[in-house]
C-alpha cells in the first residue's frame, strides 16, 4: 500500500481525479480524519471537507508508478 496527501479544491479536479483513477483495477481509499470513503466515488469524495489536503491510500505492491503519473496535479 502506497499512500499520498492529495488536494482536491474544485469540482473539476474531483471529476477528472476520478476519471483518472477509474481506469485502474486497485483499490483506492481516501482518508480524511475518521473518515475513508472509496476514491473512485464522486458522492462519496463530495461529503468530505476539499478545503483540507485528503490522504490516498493506493492499495497495490507493484504497477503505481503510471497511477503516480497521472496524479502529480493532485499531489501535495
């Protein structure tokens, strides 16, 4: 499992935020407080406080470095 702090700040990071991740078999969780919602969805990541950075936990061992990639204008 690989973890990272993400920003999500708008509607259109989150929507195309989930796009990106979709296209990927793991397991994604978003962990803010007490709170951890499944981040490929888009309900679920709007019930969480955006204006805070959001850790993502990446749950794979091997084949992160194309999702790291596509997430650098995510990462804090």
């Amino acid at each position: 499992m690989k973890t990272l702090q993400i920003s999500l700040n708008s509607i259109d990071k989150v929507k195309s935020f989930v796009n990106a991740i979709t296209k990927f078999d793991f397991d994604f969780d978003l962990v803010s407080g007490r709170y951890v919602i499944d981040a490929k969805s888009i309900m679920g990541i709007f019930s969480l406080d955006l204006s805070k950075t959001i850790d993502l936990n990446i749950h794979a061992e091997e084949g992160t470095e194309e999702v790291l990639a596509l997430l650098t204008d995510y990462i804090v």
